[in-house]
C-alpha cells in the first residue's frame, strides 16, 4: 500500500514509516501543507495520513483543496486535536476517518486497511457470507450451518460490522467508533463482553472458530 | 391570580416602588393644601354670612325696642323693606307668624346658635336656594326669630373645591402611575438585557456584551464596569484554551512518540520478559494519557461551548444501547442488570457526551461497587425533566464522601490500586450540569444510587 504521510514533525514521521514497513507499506512524508497537496495531487497513493497543525497550510486545508480539486483518495487525520468539534472538523472538511495520537501502531494499520478496502469494495449486499455463516440483512437474521442464530440487536450490528470487514483485523475502537458511535473509551470492556457473547452464539458448537482474536489489535472474522 | 401575580412583580421592581413613593407624597401634599383652601375658604365666608345675620339681628332688636309692634310685625316691615335675607317669626307654640321662609318645628327645635342648614324636609326653600346659614333668638316671652342668609355659594364653592380636588388628586395619580410604569418598564428593560447576555453567556457565547446607552446613566456605568470584566472573562477564557490547547500538542506529542518507541521496540524483542516490560509500559502510558483525555474533556465540557452544538437526542435509543451493553459485562462480574426505560424520552443535547455521562456511572458499578448482587437503571418522565436512577447494593461509599467524591482527582481506595482516575464522576457532573440537570449521590437501603434529571425537549 503507498501512503502519503503530511507530518511537519520527522521523528514521529520516521517512526510511523517504521511502524507500518513490516505490514508491508510504502510510506513517503510530505514535511508541510503545500509540499503534501502537490505529492497528493501528482502522486498516485491509495491512502493519506494528514496531521493537523502543519506550518503554513493546516491539514484541514489540504484535505479540503484536493477535494474540491476532485481528489478522492482516502484520507486519514493523525492529530493532537482531540476535541469534540475538532473531529467534525476533520470529517466536514472530507476525512474519512479521525485518529488522535497517541495512536496504537496495530489500530493505525487496521483503520488503513478498512479505509482503502472502502475505496475498493462495492457497497455491502443483501446477504453476508462468510463460510457457512450467513446474515440477511433485510430480515436482520443469522444462520449457520442450516440452524437459525437468535441474537440480541448490538450483537446483530457486531456481527454485521465484522462480516462486512471479513478477512479484516476490526479494532475495539473501529467497533467503538462506528457500532456504538462512542468517540472515547469506557473502562469497561464492553466490546470483548459482546464479542464473548457473540462467540458463544454463532462459534459454539460449531467446527471451525471464525471469530479471531488479535491480541492487541482486534478481532476477525474469516474462515482459517 | 396573574393580575395578583403581574402586581406583585411590578411591586419587586424598584423604579417602580420609588416612582409610585414619590407620587403618594406629592398627593398628600395636594391633600394638605386643598385642606388649607378649603378650610380657609369656609371661614372667610361664613364669618362674612355671620356678620350680615348680625347686623340684620342688631337691626330688627332695636327697631322692636322702639316701636314695641312685636316680632310678627317688625319681621314684615324689614321683608317690605327688602333685605335680601331670610326671616321667620315663630308663636311660644311653634306655629308660624310671619317671614319668607317656613320651618317645620322640628327643624325650629334643633336650630340654636349660628349654624348652616341644607335643603331639607321641613325646611321648604325658594328653588335657587340650595342652603342657609343664619341663627336663632329666643325671647323671654318664648317667641322666637330666625334670621339667616343664603348660603349656597358657600356649598357651591365648597363642592367646587372638592371637585377640582379630585380632579388634581386622579391627574397626579394617573400621572404617575403612567410614569411608575414608564419608570419600571425602563428599568425592567435594561435588567433583561442584562439578564439575555448573562445568560447568553453562560449558555457559552463568551463574546457577547451588554449594550450601552449614550445616557451614562447608573446601568451605563455599572454595564460599563460589567463589560470590562466580561473582557477579562473572556481573555482568561482564551487563555485557558490556548494553554490547553498547547498541552494537547506540546506534551501528548512527546508521549505519543514515546509510545510509538515502546511499540516498535517491543516488535524486535524475542526475549517475552522484556516485551513483558514493554506491555506493561505502554499499559501505564496508556492510562497517563487517558487521564490527561478526560481532563482536556473535562475542560471541554466545563467551558460551556459545547452547548452552542446541542441537537435532540434520543435519551431512550441511547440508554437502552448502554443497557444492552452493560448487561454482559455485569452479569461477567456476577451482577444482575435491570434496566427499565420508558419509552420516547428526548433531550436536547450532545449524544457522545450523554453517552460519557451514564458510561462513566456504569463504569463506577462495575469498577467500585465491590460485593453487589444486583444493579438497575431507571429512566422516566416527570413534569418536564427525565429522571433517572442508577441503582447498585454494592458496598457504597463511605460516610461523607458523597461530597467528596464529585471533586476532581478524589479517589477513596487510598492506596491507588483500583483502576480510575478520579475524573469519572466529576465528569458526569459537569456534563449534567452542561445540560441544565442535576445529580446527585445517595446512599440506598445497600450500595450506592446516583439520580439525575435533565430537562426534557
């Protein structure tokens, strides 16, 4: 995957292009606003990391300049910014996703993996299959193996949200963020008490495990 | 009543009362006076009425003392003389004898000195005459004569005064009612401006001023004085988000980069008792950085701008989410969750912080209520405000740290060993209040309830 990364900051350029080489990314770094809107617009990356605060022209900026001039690459904001108005900020101006540093390498490469698969996939069908599982979501039900799945509304939406990432590592905060639209983290582990339980619904009594955990990162879904 | 109610709120504002003060004073001034008036213009004429029934008593005595032709006769010389007064001679029985005016012997009985009588049964007058004034003489032989004057001028003149009395009494009174009015709703008009950009204010629009008017009159001044502080207000204000602002950049950068270190070393360890140690580092950092989160929120919330964001949320959707998601947790902690919501409850306000605010309540249970079997979540509606209840029959707090425990940083295991940061409900707290709630800490029959209400939309 080539990565553009908007960062005027080089130690923490250096250390996210460290970061993500062994996930097999190619990272360039643009060292403020003007030099990342030209990498981007002549560029040809399947994804760009933008920090905020840049000298010069802001990360808002850039990103709103190559949208208007028509550039749909998708675009992750890394900032200090965490504010509550900061992150519509950062979604009006044509983000696809906003993280706050400090950031956790592992949740980083997840979010950018969900990102440019967005850009690729077709929007999701009626029915989900993965292996023997399969989820209507007209009819909001779940099967597996021939035999009927009950399952509570949040553990439908997990299930819905990990079979539409399949084959993805999901992170606790992709499943915050985008499942229960809580943009903090509570200090209760409600997501592994849902995923637990999710588990022991469609998992249980079944051959082949296809909910993984990645300790550290997050879960997948996915037949081995 | 609303005009008992419109009365009595009238009656607080101050110009008002001041005003209408002003006004009684001047009317029992007016009062004084017309009293004078009228007092002195009551004796100056029946003195002047006393003295011409006099002179016509000395007259009509010396003349019977000369000719000795008796009253009757006398009385009917003076009349064909033409006096211009009133006359009547009475028999030692009462009957009348002679004069130009009849008086029934009831009327004769009652009158004695000089005294001014009105038109009356028994007391016929010519039609122009609406009142006399004169007085009585009896003679030894018990023959009596009355002699008196027209006295309607009097009367008139008297009535005359009381009406332009009245007249001046309901002016001044109308007069300043109007200007108690006028004077109230002035001051009335510069307190509510006041009170919108207070209030303004503190829905979060810092920028907002108190308008002047070029009368530099005392709420100019004291508006004056008032804008200067909201400028002060303002620039600390500023200040505090500039600072904190830096804190976010200055000091979460070195730390995110520390833990972007800590996360790459721990990629080339093999050795699992150094990525043991590196774990456990970036476990801490971690929950250095999440205080530091909820103190930037905390500031957040604190500064009231988020209100200006508020839009209606769903209080029931969004409750029976957390219901649903708190249920396992507590049930892997060997709580029984009950949660009951009535349905349609909306409030007007920022979903990601309401859903911090009861986040961070559950939290507490699974995280403090040490020993609870049981916890539930009400959630209802009472005259224009939801109330809810979060209810454990864990161990509770401690005497006296109810008031304790919603300051920042206070945490009451001492020695630091549970999880927590000491923020959690000193957040819940600013975000209800940012919400115009209020929360409250009691202990229950076991554990610990927290009630909270928040207006409804």
């Amino acid at each position: 995957m080539r990565v553009l990364l908007i960062e005027d900051d080089p130690k923490a350029a250096a250390n996210l292009r460290a970061g993500l080489a062994p996930e097999g990314h190619e990272v360039e770094v643009a060292v403020d606003g003007r030099a990342g809107l030209l990498a981007a617009a002549a560029g040809n990356f399947d994804v760009l990391i933008i920090d905020r605060m840049l000298p010069g022209l802001d990360g808002l900026g850039v990103l709103r300049t190559l949208r208007g001039a028509g550039v749909h690459t998708p675009a992750l904001f890394l900032t200090a910014l965490g504010g509550l108005d900061d992150r519509l900020d950062g979604l009006r101006a044509g983000g696809d996703d906003y993280m706050v540093k400090p950031y956790a390498l592992a949740e980083l490469s997840a979010r950018l993996s969900a990102l440019t698969r967005r850009a690729r996939v077709p929007p999701p069908q009626v029915k989900l299959r993965v292996g023997d599982l399969e989820l209507d979501r007209t009819t909001r039900t779940v099967w597996r193996a021939g035999q009927k799945i009950e399952l509570k509304p949040r553990e439908y939406e997990v299930l819905e949200y990990l079979l539409r990432h399949r084959g993805q590592v999901v992170t606790k905060t992709m499943l915050l963020e985008d499942v229960w639209g809580f943009h903090f983290t509570p200090q209760t582990s409600i997501v592994e008490a849902q995923i637990s339980r999710l588990r022991a619904k469609i998992d249980q009594g079944f051959a082949a495990p296809l909910i993984h955990t990645y300790r550290g990162a997050g879960y997948k879904l996915d037949v081995v | 009543m609303w005009f008992e109610g419109a009365a009595r709120s009238l009656w607080r504002i101050s110009g008002f009362r001041l005003t209408l003060l002003g006004v009684l004073v001047s009317l029992a001034g007016a009062l004084l006076v017309f009293g004078i008036v009228h007092h002195a213009v009551e004796v100056g004429w029946r003195d002047q009425i006393d003295e011409r029934v006099t002179a016509a008593q000395t007259d009509i005595l010396g003349d019977i003392h000369r000719n000795h032709k008796g009253i009757a006769w006398n009385v009917q010389a003076t009349l064909a003389e033409g006096s211009g007064l009133f006359y009547a001679a009475l028999a030692p029985n009462g009957r009348w004898q002679a004069g130009n005016f009849h008086l029934s012997s009831a009327v004769a009985s009652r009158w004695s000195g000089p005294k001014t009588l009105n038109r009356q049964p028994g007391l016929p007058l010519p039609p122009h005459v609406l009142a006399i004034r004169g007085t009585a003489l009896r003679f030894s032989n018990g023959e009596r004569l009355f002699i008196a004057a027209d006295a309607s001028a009097l009367l008139t003149l008297k009535s005359l005064i009381a009406q332009s009395f009245l007249a001046v009494f309901g002016t001044i009174l109308a007069l300043g009612l109007l200007i108690s009015l006028l004077a109230a709703r002035g001051t009335l008009r510069r307190v509510d401006q006041f009170a919108t950009t207070l209030h303004d204010i503190m829905e979060g629009d810092l920028s907002r001023r108190i308008p002047l008017r070029s009368s530099h009159d005392e709420f100019d001044r004291l508006a004056a004085e008032m804008n200067q502080m909201l400028q002060r207000l303002q620039e600390l204000m500023e200040n505090l988000r500039q600072v904190t602002n830096d804190i976010s950049h200055d000091l979460r950068s070195p730390l995110a980069r520390l833990r972007e270190h800590l996360e790459l070393s721990r990629a080339r360890f093999t050795d699992p008792a150094l990525a043991a140690v590196c774990d456990e580092a970036v476990a801490q950092l971690d929950q250095a950085l999440g205080i530091f989160a909820a103190m930037l929120r905390l500031a957040e919330v604190e500064s009231g701008a988020r209100r200006a964001h508020f839009t209606l949320v769903d209080l029931s959707a969004l409750l029976t989410l957390l219901a649903e998601s708190y249920e396992p947790v507590l049930a892997e902690h060997g709580i029984t969750f009950q949660a009951n919501i009535a349905p349609a409850l909306n409030v007007h306000g920022d979903r990601e912080l309401l859903a911090q605010l009861f986040v961070n309540l559950l939290d507490n249970i699974t995280l403090h209520a040490k020993g609870a079997a049981n916890a539930a979540l009400h959630a209802g509606m009472k005259s224009g405000w939801v109330e809810l209840c979060i209810e454990d029959d864990g161990c509770g707090l401690p005497n006296g740290a109810q008031g304790r425990i919603l300051q920042r940083f206070v945490r009451l295991d001492t020695a630091r060993q549970r999880p927590g940061h000491g923020l959690g409900l000193p957040l819940a707290q600013a975000i209800v209040a940012l919400h115009g709630g209020r929360l409250s800490l009691a202990e229950g029959k076991a554990g610990l309830t927290v009630r909270l209400t928040l207006p409804a939309a």
